[in-house]
C-alpha cells in the first residue's frame, strides 16, 4: 500500500503506559527523522519539559537550559511501531505542538 494510502502514524511515542502522541509522515530513517506530530493522552504531562528542551535548542544550547534536554533523555520515550515491530528509544527526540524530530 502506498505511504500516502495508509490511515495510521507512522510510530507512537510512549513514556511508561502513556501515549504521549503519534509521528506521521517520517521523512529520513531513525538516524535522522523529522515529521508531523499529533499529541495524545499523555502529551500535556511532558509538554512543559520539551518546551524547555526546545528553547534550549533556540538559545543555541546554552548551559543554563542543559537540564532540559537531560530531562527528556531521562524520560525514557519509546518509539513503537503502531502495527508491530521492535519498539526503540531515540538517542534524542523534540516534539512539540505539530512536529516532531529524532535520532534512533
């Protein structure tokens, strides 16, 4: 079936037993990926976490945001395969409202 056809994201983004939110449209591989991101259930309680993490990334890294990017590191997100496959955490990952980037 041709990527433009399916109707399910691409992986899920886990923290624990909750969905955090939903990537589609991957574009690249888990070395280096961008796409669209849809928040779920679970978005609101990380939301202020990547927030931080992305000013800190606006701020060209400054050591006095660095706690948020080891934050997000620490939350141990895991991305699964919505229709199976081997789940796996990305070395890095930013997410906010509409996209979403990472690392495998």
């Amino acid at each position: 079936m041709p990527k433009a056809a399916r109707r399910s994201a691409d992986y899920e983004v886990w923290h624990g037993d909750s969905l955090v939110g939903s990537l589609w449209d991957v574009t690249g591989d888990r070395a280096a990926a961008v796409c669209r991101f849809v928040p779920g259930r679970g978005w609101e309680a990380v939301r202020p976490l990547f927030a931080a993490q992305e000013e800190w990334r606006l701020q060209s890294f400054s050591e006095g945001l660095v706690w948020a990017a080891i934050g997000v590191r620490k939350l141990g997100v895991e991305l699964r395969p919505p229709h199976g496959g081997e789940p796996f955490r990305p070395r890095s990952i930013y997410l906010d409202e509409r996209s979403a980037s990472f690392r495998g």
